[in-house]
C-alpha cells in the first residue's frame, strides 16, 4: 500500500468514525434519557451527568480525529482514536455487564477501526512506508 494510498484511507475513516461519534456523543450529551434507552446508549447505565460527559468526550473526540487531516497535529488525532478506544472498550463491558451483546460487534468493529487509525495514525508508519517503496 502507497504512503498516499494510507493516508486517503485513514483520513476517510477518521472522517467517518468523527461524524458518528459527534452524532452518537451529541444525542448522549442532550437526548432525554428515554431516547437514549430506546436506541441502547449504554450511558443510561451509567448516572446521568456521566452520561452526559461521556457525551462530550465523544464529541470532543470526534473533532479530535480530525486532526489527522494536518500533518503537524496527527498525533493529536492518534491520541483521539486512542482515547476511542478506552471509551468503546468501556462501553463493550456496559454492555456485557447488563447482557446486550447484540451491541458487542459494533463495539468491536469500532475498536478494529480506531485501533487502525491510531496505528497509522503514527508518523514512524509512514517513514516505514516510504523507505520500503525506495527499496
């Protein structure tokens, strides 16, 4: 895979997982807790303030992802995806705890997704990938 091959793809990625979680942290940071409950936010396990943080913290993240877009602040973005994870590997055990393992693949699926942002996210992966199409 190319150097601009990676990076299209982590950009469209990061891209993508930034609008779904600004959209999921924007309704666990204002939805009544009766919406939320109704499309299985695992925060309304949780009290509500922290629910309603977690939502910031998505969205702030999500914007964080976006970082990737500027060289100079990738690591920012990397740090984003990492802190994604922490947030999707919590929200895995919510949802193990109160039984709804019907949410475990998207939790999974996110946490492959982010794991890879972070991954090549790493400047040193595209140092990597430029020394290997000299050779």
């Amino acid at each position: 895979m190319t150097k601009a091959v990676c990076r299209a793809l982590i950009a469209a990625l990061c891209l993508a997982l930034a609008l779904f979680f600004a959209f999921v942290g924007w309704n666990k940071a204002f939805a009544p807790m009766a919406e939320l409950a109704r499309h299985g936010a695992w925060t309304i396990h949780l009290p509500e303030a922290l629910g309603r943080v977690v939502g910031w913290s998505e969205m702030v993240l999500a914007t964080g992802l976006l970082f990737v877009l500027v060289p100079k602040t990738r690591q920012l973005a990397r740090l984003a995806a990492l802190a994604l994870i922490a947030n999707q590997v919590v929200a895995a055990l919510v949802h193990a705890m109160h039984g709804e393992s019907a949410a475990l693949p998207q939790n999974a699926i996110l946490i492959a997704t982010l794991a890879f942002i972070a991954w090549g996210a790493n400047d040193r992966i595209f140092a990597r990938l430029e020394g290997a199409s000299e050779g």
